[in-house]
C-alpha cells in the first residue's frame, strides 16, 4: 500500500459520512464550531505521521485539502472518554467558571468529584493525587482580581474551604498543582495573575533546564522584573504577554508556542510542550488544548445551561444559573449524562457575551 491508495480510502471514508456543514458553523453544546477547519486539522493530525511513513508528501505535509466534514467523526474526537493521561510525568487539574454569582464552594468542595475531591482522587490525571499547593482567583469589586495560594495539600487546607464557602464570583480559576519539578512554594501556585489578568496551566515545557534562558530573553524587558517564581508555566504566561494576550489572546498564545517549540526542537527536544491553559481579563475566558504530540491533557466543557434545563426540568441548580454559564475544567465534577464535553485536540474555546466558540488551535512562529 502506498500514501496515494491511503489518501484515496481516506477521501472514500470522508465521502461515505460527509455533509455539508452550514456556513455560519455548527452549534454543538452552546459553541459555534467551524466544523470543515475542525474537520481538516483532524484529518491531518490522524493521517500525517501515517502518509509520511510511507514516503508521501504533499504541500506543508498535510494530505489533500477536503471541503466536507464528517460530524461522526468531529463526535467521535470530542466524547468524554474515560482514560487516564499518560506520559510519567506530573499533572494539575483546573477549573474555570463563568456565568452566575456563585459560592466557589459550589464547585470547589460540593460536587461529587469536586476539585478538592481530584486533589486526592484524580480519574483521568497521570497522578492520582495532585497535593503540591494550590491557588485561587476571582473577580469582585476591586480593579483587579484577588488571589490567594497555598503549599498545603488543598485538601487539607482549613482556609482555602472557609475561604470558598464565603467568597461569591461571577469568574473564577482554581488550580490544585502537582509539580513538574518547580519548588513548591506560593509563588510557584497558580493561577499567575497580571493586571486584570489571569493564567493557569495543565502540563509542562519539556526540556525547559535547557530553553529557560532562550525563552526568558525573548520576555518583553518591562514584564520581566513581575516573573515572581521559577516555573515554566509563569515564563510561559509572561510569553504570551509579551506577544500582545491583551490584545488578541488566541494569536498571543499561538505565538508564544511557536516559540516554544521552535526553541525546544533546537535544543534537540522532540516533544516541547504539553498543554492545558485557562486565561481571561475577567469579562471573557479562553481556554486551550495542546500538545506537541498531539496527545493532550484532558479538557471538558459543560452543555450549554438552556440544553440541561430541558434534559433535567426538575433539576433545581439549572434554574438558579443564567444561560451564560459555563464551566471548563481537567475532569468533570460529576456523572450527569450529558454535562460535559471533551474538548477536541488542538482547539481553544472562548467564553464570552452571547455566543461561545470553538476554534481550532495552530502554533505559529513569530
């Protein structure tokens, strides 16, 4: 078998399941997908390193651009699968939420598998437990939005539930971390926090003893003093800062992992990043999956609030949120049929006024 009799069964496995999505992008679960980029960055990742085995080529080393796109397959890549990371290496799990003023405790300690509860009993992490500190951040009145971390396991830290059971938010982040090798110290918990400005990170730059200084030297001179600890995931925050995250989030973080990749490749990395990020300015919220090997940490999105309510009438906590609520987060806080969604490979979703979307995700070089 050659790549061309492969690229033909992949047009007839296409053509056998394809439709046209409509122009304006498919709604799936509250987010406008552009379903034939999707369609085309999947294709490409499930056939490339294949096509290349057997010698073939075609232009920037994908297969054939195809017109149609196979909402079976977009499916099939973007069901929650219960699988656990692999990898050896250490993983945190997050969470994000918009929508609703809420307790935090509301997602922080009550769920069934809430994010304190992953702390200790992680299902889909490389690591069971995820007991190196953890932080907090949140909008309320103030111009930017609190913080507050900690070394203890979260769950065993009095004042992060006291803390949460108190606290109501419209946005908040919170992170449980399992270090990748950075001291365990505050500095060092996420989320990192820049002006209005917030970031947390699922998974690592590899190699990063041997890029730190290639990547510390390409941080704007003006946001380097503000690096307050010694992780990759801050340096990594501080990249995309640099690269305007103000301005245009998705084309700053493109940018900051082009980076990072090329710089990693040249120190002879062949995996340089992996990647789960949550950001917001704290009116909308971004949230990415990534990974050099295309093989990412997982990331789950939940249904859009008005499908739940006709799924759940009776359910009381879906009629006491607003249609805008959404939560992003590493492992769903629960077993409700048809409240979470995987987030496909290499794509990003942002959270915003009116309609939400999701977007397929490319490095890019500066």
């Amino acid at each position: 078998m050659d790549a061309a009799v492969d690229a033909g069964l992949a047009q007839i496995i296409i053509a056998r399941f394809s439709f046209e999505p409509p122009g304006a992008g498919l709604v799936v679960d509250g987010f406008v997908v552009n379903m034939e980029k999707v369609f085309e960055d999947f294709v490409c990742g499930a056939l490339g390193d294949r096509l290349r085995g057997y010698g073939g080529s075609t232009a920037g080393g994908h297969p054939p651009t195809i017109n149609t796109a196979p909402e079976r397959a977009f499916r099939a890549c973007r069901r929650p699968r219960p699988r656990r990371e692999m990898g050896g290496t250490a993983v945190c799990r997050w969470l994000a939420y918009s929508g609703s003023p809420v307790p935090l405790a509301e997602l922080l300690l009550k769920p069934t598998h809430s994010l304190i509860d992953q702390s200790l009993h992680s299902r889909l992490g490389a690591t069971t437990t995820n007991g190196d500190g953890f932080g907090i951040g949140w909008y309320g009145t103030g111009d930017t939005p609190g913080v507050f971390h900690g070394i203890e396991p979260a769950w065993n830290d009095r004042n992060l539930k006291d803390l949460a059971r108190h606290l109501v938010s419209p946005l908040f982040f919170a992170h449980i971390r399992a270090s990748t090798g950075g001291a365990i110290q505050q500095t060092n918990c996420h989320p990192f926090r820049h002006g209005r400005w917030l970031w947390m990170h699922n998974g690592l730059i590899r190699g990063f003893s041997s890029v730190r200084r290639d990547l510390a030297f390409a941080v704007d001179p003006s946001l380097y003093a503000e690096i307050e600890g010694s992780t990759d995931s801050e340096l990594f925050f501080y990249l995309a800062l640099t690269f305007g995250l103000a301005d245009d989030p998705p084309a700053a973080v493109e940018r900051a992992v082009g980076l990072i990749e090329e710089t990693g490749r040249r120190h002879g990395v062949q995996h340089p990043i992996q990647m789960t990020v949550a950001t917001t300015n704290g009116v909308s919220t971004w949230a990415f999956r990534y990974s050099s090997e295309r093989s990412s940490r997982s990331l789950f999105y939940s249904t859009a609030v008005e499908t739940l309510r006709t799924q759940y009438p009776s359910n009381p906590v879906l009629h006491e949120l607003s249609d805008e609520t959404r939560i992003v987060v590493s492992e769903p806080l629960g077993d409700l049929a048809g409240a979470w969604n995987e987030v496909p490979e290499s794509s990003y979703g942002v959270i915003q006024e009116g309609q939400d979307e999701l977007r397929s995700f490319r490095p890019r070089v500066a």
